[in-house]
C-alpha cells in the first residue's frame, strides 16, 4: 500500500544518493524577478546553461508595481527596476516560457502555475519562494527552494532532497454557510502549531476537502509553509482532471488522455499508513482570525485574546506576550469590533476569482467604512479580468476598494511603508512582525471575513 507521496517521489528518483538522500527529477522550474534574477545572473556569470529551457518559466510578479497604468520596470523597491530588467533580459535570451508585466496571462507565479496548467499531478515543481506548496492544489509535489538551489535546478534539472515522515489532515463534516479554505487551514494551524509539520509532507483529504473547488484546496495548500510542512497536497481526483482540461499548457489529444490515466492512479491506496494522522471537524468550524504574530495565534471570529494562563508553557507565554505587546491588544480583548484601518484582499493565498466573488458578495450594496484604506489586489491579469467581465470591480469601486493590477503587492513589505503602524485585516498568509511594514499589525482572514471588516470598520463576522 502506497501513499501519493510515495508514488510521486519514486517517479522521480533518478539515483539513490545514500544517508536518506535521493536525487530527484525536476519538472518544473518557475522563477520570479525577486530571486528569479540572481539566479539567472549567477548561471551566466558560471559560464553554464540551461538543461531545458522548456521547462523553466519566468514570471514579474513579486516587485512589479500595482499600480493602474504600470510602466515595465515600475517598483516600490529601489532594486526593483534592476532586477526586474535582469529576468527580462535572461528569459528572452534562453527562451524561458516567459510572462512580462503586461501579458494577459500575467499574475503570482503559484496563481499562474495551476490556472495555465503549468502545475499538474504527479509533476515536480519548484521556485524560489516558500509558497509555491500552493500547487499541491492540483496534485503537484511542489516546495519552495533558495537561489543556490534553483540555479542547480536550472543547469541539471534535478536536486537532492531526503524523504520527509508523511502526515495526512482529514477534514471531516462539511463546512457551513459563510466558512471557507482559509478558515479550514488557519483552524488546522491554531491546533497543531506553527512547528507542527516539520520533518513532514502533508497529505490533506476528507470529505470537506474533495467537496472544496480547485482554488479552495490551493488556498489550503498554500499555507502548509506556515506550520513547517515543506510538501503539501491533495491528490488528484475528477475534479483536478476537469480543471486543468484544455489548460495552455496541458497535455493535448492522446497525451491528455494518457496523463488523466496515469493521474488516476496516483491516490493513497486504502490502508496505506501516515507517520501521523491529524482530523478537523468541519460540522462546527466558524470564521478564524489571528490575534498574535504567528498564524498559530487564532482564534474563532467571536473568540478572545487568550489570557496568558492559558499558555502551554513558559516558552508560548513569552511568544504570547510579545504578540500581544506588537499587536497592541490585552489578555481577554474580544476580537470582533476591534477597529481596523486597513482591509486588504490580495496574495497567492486568497486573490482567485472565487475570492473576490466571495469578498463581492459581502460588499454589494455596501460602504467602506470612511477612514478605512481598503485595497483589492487580483491574484492574476486572467483573474481580474474575469472580475471585471463579471462587473465585480464594479462592486468593489463602489464600495470604496481600490482596485489595483495584478502582481503579490502588499502581501509582504518590499519598501513600501504605506501601512506602516496600522492595524490591517488581510487575505493573506503572514502576521509576523513588520510583515506588510513596519509596525504594521496584521489579522489573517478569509475574504469574506476582510470584506464584512471593510464595511464595519472593525473585525466582523460576515455571516451576520
């Protein structure tokens, strides 16, 4: 009995490399203009090539400005317009499938990747970027890697990598009306902790995950970084197959029909055994919030800062009392009410369409809350136009969201201190400290939970 890990990781063993290590076939590569360029450099300056440029794509999505009317080297970083340049430069050179500024197909590389089919079960996928577990959505094995190991990637198309323990998360129930993929992952994190996956690869199944759409289980994918599991997955189902159906770069004709057959068996096999089991209850999950400086500090939407007698040990209540300092909350506080002045909708975790017509939902009809700076930053160009054809930036404009183009933004701070020292409900996938600038205090949520905070004024609960 095998798992999806084990099957995929076997499929790509080309040597055994001895003290648990194995050399594994890289499928994909994707770079980025932040790392991506360095990379690029560093090869060139070594004198070596590209093993095959054809599975390399390059995408300006991490220092890009927002901005509408963006020029091809605009930036909020001061290094931005270099190193934006440099990848430019070396993609057109090489031949990279490369995606500019202002190609229609443009957007964060882990939005990008499923929605062009440039992650697909069974592939190996890496990127300089902690998040790119995202694609696991679609039954990819997908993990973040640093400069020096992609450059190795690029010139040999494989890496040594050891075999992690495996951890399968059951969802189980089904989730209620106005609970979400966020809510799931965020709730998963509060119970395991930050450090709960290190040394794993984590499996996520259940019936509230195959009842969740593609972007869903991508959302849920994408934050498996933020309790140390590298590898973080959903093996491949019908629903996987019909998503990446007629994708741009998936297989065509008698090769798709081979890859759905083989991506047909790559589900765990029934007894296949986990190193771990963790299960969520699904029936009585609620809308989660952080409170704290790491996404394990959450709670439920009608929850309280905790007090600090509830901490494990001595070691979580310094972490507790350093958050609670940053975040300028007290032992107790009740989280719903609390005024905000920023809500940000944006980032590879929560910026796909269904976000947005979610977070639109909430806001028809409705105000920003005057003094709340309210910012909309689609996942991808494919994404906000299909927004825009749907009129949804309509709804968001109205509402008194700024509506900016395609690219990762505010998500982290890249040298612009625009919401430095204010308190910001936000999409996406990190509260740490000076995460989206300095001093800023960042709440995690799920859209619905940004947009119904947006209009309050204050942290609310969407459902009412």
């Amino acid at each position: 009995m095998k798992t999806f890990f084990d099957k995929v990781w076997e499929d790509h063993v080309i040597a055994k490399l001895g003290d648990d290590a194995d050399l594994l076939q890289v499928d994909r590569l994707v770079l980025h203009e932040l790392s991506g360029s360095q990379v690029v450099t560093s090869l060139a300056k070594a004198g070596r090539q590209p093993m095959n440029k054809n599975q390399v794509f390059t995408v300006i999505e991490h220092l890009i400005s927002t901005k509408p009317g963006r020029g091809p080297t605009d930036s909020v970083s001061k290094s931005g317009p270099i190193m934006i340049e440099a990848t430019r430069k070396a993609s057109r050179e090489w031949g990279f499938h490369f995606i500019d500024f202002d190609d229609a197909r443009q957007g964060i590389a882990h939005v990008v990747a499923p929605e062009l089919g440039i992650a697909f079960p069974g592939a190996t996928l890496v990127c300089c970027d902690s998040h790119t577990s995202t694609v696991g959505g679609v039954g990819a094995l997908a993990w973040g890697i640093g400069a020096s190991e992609a450059e190795h990637a690029l010139a040999t198309q494989a890496l040594a990598q050891s075999k992690p323990k495996q951890l399968r998360v059951t969802f189980n129930g089904k989730l209620g009306a106005g609970v979400y993929a966020k809510d799931m992952i965020l709730a998963l994190i509060g119970k395991i902790g930050a450090q709960g996956g290190i040394g794993f690869a984590t499996e996520y199944a259940g019936p509230a995950v195959t009842a969740l759409p593609i972007e869903g289980r991508l959302t849920i994918c994408n934050m498996s970084i933020e309790f140390q599991s590298k590898y973080g997955f959903v093996p491949p189902d019908e629903s996987t197959i019909d998503f990446l159906k007629g994708k741009e770069f998936s297989p065509k004709g008698e090769a798709w029909e081979k890859a759905a057959a083989y991506w047909r068996t790559l589900r765990t096999d029934e007894g296949a055994k986990f190193d771990r089991e963790v299960e969520i209850d699904c029936d009585t999950l609620v809308p989660q919030v952080t409170w704290g400086t790491s996404p394990q500090q959450v709670t439920s939407i009608d929850g309280r800062v905790p007090e600090l007698s509830e901490a494990a040990d001595s070691e979580a209540r310094a972490l507790a009392e350093s958050a609670m300092q940053y975040m300028q909350l007290t032992p107790g506080m009740a989280l719903k009410g609390l005024p905000i002045d920023v809500a940000y909708i944006g980032s590879c975790t929560n910026a796909r369409l269904s976000d947005l017509r979610v977070a639109a939902a909430v806001l028809k009809g409705h105000k920003v809350k005057a003094g709340v700076q309210a910012v909309c930053i689609p996942g991808s160009t494919p994404v906000k136009r299909a927004a825009e054809a749907e009129g949804l930036d309509l709804i968001f404009k109205e509402a008194g969201f700024e509506w900016h183009e395609s690219a990762c933004g505010f998500c982290g701070s890249i040298g612009d201190n625009r919401f430095s020292d204010l308190r910001t409900i936000s999409t996406t996938n990190r509260n740490f400290q000076g995460r989206q600038g300095p001093k800023t205090r960042t709440h995690l949520a799920s859209p619905a939970t940004v947009a119904a905070s947006a209009i309050a004024g204050c942290i609310a609960d969407a459902r009412s």
